[in-house]
C-alpha cells in the first residue's frame, strides 16, 4: 500500500512576493482612503447620504464580480465572458418573468442553473480541449452576446414597473437605528456573504490552498497529487456563476436592460479590480479584501469623476492604466525575486566551498 501524495504548502515563490501582496492591499486601500478625503473636500456632495449608497450598492455589484474573476485569475487563466453573461442573465430573466409568464422563484433557479452551465462549458473546455482560456472567454463573450440580442430580438427588457418584491434584492435597504439619511443597500449584505465564503475557501480550506498551489505551479501541484483540472472547472464555474448573480442584481437595479449594451466592458473592470488588489496576472496569488478595495477604489473614481466635473469618458483610461500598471509590478517582482534566489544560492555555494 503507497501513501496518499502529499503537497508542500510553502509558497512555490519567494516569500517577498507574499509580503509585496500584502504591501500592494494596504498601499490601495491608502490609496482609497486618499481619493475619498480629496473627493469629499472638492465637492460636498461626496459624502451625502444619497451619494454614499449608491456608492456602495455599485461597489457591492462590482465587488461580487472581482471576487469570480480573481478566482480564475489565481489559477493563471483569465475570463473575457463576463460582460456579456451578465447581459444574457440580467435579460433573460425579465423575459422568462414578463414575456414567458415564469414564475419568478423558477426564473431564478433557470437563470442561476444557466450561469453555473456556462461557468462549467469554460472551464471543461479548457482543461479537457486544451484551448487556452483568453480564447474560449473571447468566444463566450461574442456568442452570449449574439444570443441575448437573439431571443431578445434586441428589443429591451423590462418588468413594466412590477415585481416590486423581486426587486428588493437590488434596491432593498437596511435602515441603521438613529441614522435617516444613510441605509444599507441589500447587495451589501450579498456581497459580504460572497467576501465571507471567498475568503474562507481560498484560505483556510485545503482547495482554497491548492488553487493557490496552482496557480503558482500547475505541474508541480498535479506531480503533487492535487486534481488541478477540476479546480480550474471550479475557478470558472464561480466567476461565471457570481457573473450570473450580478446580471440578475444589474436588471433588478435598473428595473430594465438593453441587449447590446448591458454589461459592455464590465470584464475590464472587473479584472482591474483584482489586478489592483493584489491578485498576479500569473497566478498563484490573491487577496479577497484586496479585490473589494480595488472594486471601491475604481468606484471611487467613477464616482469622483462624475461629482468634480471631469468627462466620464475617461473611464476606460483608468481602467488601462490599472490593468498596465499591475502587469508591470507583478514582472518587476518576479525580476526582483529571481535576483533574490539567484544571490541566495551564489551565496549558498559560496559558502559550501
């Protein structure tokens, strides 16, 4: 009888990397600390009730989304889909609601049942086909885009000002004892839930270790006896399925969505958001409150934006600059890491002789 393998939980990269991850959160989340003090003393209007909850509603939706993708971004692949799974989720449940006459519990269960569908379509592809996973995403986000204008026939998607109860789950508010102008938004709570769950599994779970193993290793991980092709399918199932989760939020927020452009572009913020809070674009690394602060930091200059008068067309300037300068850091630490274990070991030999 041989023993079970077992894997070495120390960290395949050097332990500066670790310690960069943990610099780079707290240097972001200074960094939100600073946007919003500079927001609040150029516009007043910053921290007023009605501004800071929606503030933290979009954050809350956004946050959800960062958390999927990170998990796909710690095992080194990436997901392009989610834009357009978002919009195939958040129009197809009005229409099975309003136009096909579902019940809205079993209009729930479809819409969930088809993002998980998806999330497992992605991740079976490229573990059991091989094709690498810029390109099946890329495909995903042109044929559920494809379909969603389809059934849809482009026209928009509403719920004719009904299903007020159903909407709650989006534009629900928690009021704070003694507080009237600030409540708590209902995705709040989910996206504390999500945040909760995440961060469980990702550290104190022995798959949450191996994903990360993973992502650091894949070969050494599955020399090691870890079913890293199952994890992989599990990354994209949760990216796909919190994807699903958001579109559901975005349409009940909204009350209606529009085929071809809801959800446009919202994988870039979403991957800028875990790309600025700590998770590398080679894998293997990865924090959950770093993501959400990255998600809060990018709203927060959404939001400044809009409130101190600059074009909002400058959104998608911000959102390249993040993505390039974490690619940047994340090369110059592994230059600077294999300069450490490089000197390390002249050293080690040197002391040998």
């Amino acid at each position: 009888m041989t023993d079970a393998p077992t894997i070495d939980y120390a960290p395949v990269r050097p332990r500066l990397v670790a310690d960069f991850t943990r610099a780079k959160v707290l240097g972001i989340f200074a960094l939100l600390v600073t946007v919003c003090l500079i927001t609040a003393l150029l516009s007043p209007h910053f921290y007023g009730g009605y501004n800071l909850e929606n503030l933290l509603r979009r954050t809350s939706v956004y946050g959800i989304i960062s958390i999927g993708v990170a998990f796909v971004i710690i095992t080194g692949g990436i997901d392009l889909s989610i834009g357009s799974v978002i919009a195939l989720t958040g129009c197809l449940l009005p229409w099975l609601v309003v136009s096909a006459g579902w019940p809205a519990p079993l209009a729930l269960a479809a819409v969930g049942g088809l993002a998980v569908c998806l999330g497992l379509f992605h991740g079976l592809y490229v573990t059991k086909v091989g094709v690498q996973p810029f390109v099946v995403t890329l495909c995903g986000l042109l044929i559920y885009r494809g379909i969603t204008r389809g059934f849809t026939g482009d026209q928009v998607q509403g719920f004719r000002s009904g299903h007020e109860g159903l909407r709650t789950l989006a534009v629900g508010r928690i009021p704070l004892p003694g507080v009237e102008t600030f409540a708590i938004p209902v995705p709040a709570v989910i996206l504390l839930a999500v945040a909760v769950a995440a961060a469980v599994f990702l550290n104190l779970s022995v798959p949450g270790r191996h994903l990360l193993a993973l992502g650091r290793n894949e070969q050494a991980a599955r020399f090691s006896g870890v079913r890293t092709q199952r994890l992989i399918v599990l990354a994209y199932v949760i990216s796909a399925a919190l994807a699903g989760l958001c579109g559901v939020l975005f349409v009940l927020d909204d009350g209606s969505a529009q085929p071809s452009l809801m959800g446009n572009f919202y994988e870039l913020w979403a991957i800028a958001a875990a790309v600025l809070g700590g998770c590398s674009l080679r894998g293997g690394e990865g924090s959950i409150f770093g993501v959400i602060v990255g998600a809060a930091v990018l709203q927060v200059l959404r939001n400044s934006i809009t409130l101190i008068g600059i074009p909002l067309r400058l959104d998608f300037a911000f959102v390249g600059v993040v993505i390039l300068a974490g690619a940047t850091v994340d090369e110059v630490v592994r230059h600077v890491a294999a300069r450490r274990r490089a000197a390390r070991s002249a050293a080690g030999t040197a002391g040998d002789g």
